[in-house]
C-alpha cells in the first residue's frame, strides 16, 4: 500500500510539472506571436486617392538582390468593395520596379501571387515613395 503511494505522488508531481512546464512554454510563444504582429508603419505622402504605409519591421533581402517589404494602402474614400489593403511588396532598387507578391484586403482572405512580373510604378507617386524610401533605408 504504501508502495503504491509512493508511486501514485510520483506521478502526480510528475504530471503537475509538466503541466506547468507547458503553461509557461504556451505563455512565451504567445507573448512573442503578439510581438511579431506589431508593425512599425512609415507613411509616404499622401495623395488625392489615398495614402501609402509601409513596415520598417517586415525589410527583408530577397536572394536575388530586391527588397520585401509589408505596405498598406488606405484609400481616401472606403466603401464595402474599396477598403484597406495590404501588400507584401518586392522593390528592385536598382530598375526602381515592383512586384506585389501577396495582398489581402479587410476580408483578410490573401491572394499570393508567386509568378508576378516586374512592373514600372507608372508615375504612381504612392507606390514611388514606397520605393524610394525602402531603398534609402536599405542603403545603410
């Protein structure tokens, strides 16, 4: 009987660490998932159809030399089909071109787009300080 006690506290005090082992690992990840959806938004001037932010939190090197980076666009007018939305944008510095690899809207359904082509900012002045500021950043 005795014997039996001994084993039933081993496990119980077991059991109770491991419980609070992983109340304690469960806390951490989430304390460092809510950090990571903190953004520290840049703002580029403004424009008669909106404004441009983009993360300086989510600059990430591409292996081919561009830049990604986490931009959202406010349109000055909301409405149920045009709301916010945000890009996960890849800048070439260089040709001072784009590509929008992923965008969801207030939906938060998102649409990758792996096979996007290069494309010219066409005189975009939004899309155009969102490229000349990542690339400034980028020099240093």
């Amino acid at each position: 009987m005795i014997q039996t006690k001994k084993n039933f506290s081993s496990i119980f005090f077991r059991n109770i660490w491991a419980l609070v082992f992983s109340i304690i690992f469960f806390f951490s990840i989430a304390i460092k998932e809510s950090y990571a959806l903190q953004h520290d938004w840049v703002g580029v001037p403004k424009t008669a159809y909106g404004e441009q932010l983009w993360d300086r939190k989510s600059i990430q090197r591409n292996e081919d030399g561009s830049v990604r980076v986490l931009s959202k666009f406010i349109p000055k007018t909301k409405s149920e089909i045009n709301q916010d939305i945000i890009y996960t944008m890849d800048i070439n510095c260089f040709e001072k071109a784009f590509r929008d690899v992923s965008f969801s809207s207030g939906d938060l359904k998102t649409l990758l787009n792996n096979f996007a082509d290069w494309r010219d900012p066409n005189g975009d002045q939004l899309i155009l300080g969102v490229i000349g500021q990542v690339c400034r950043v980028e020099e240093y």
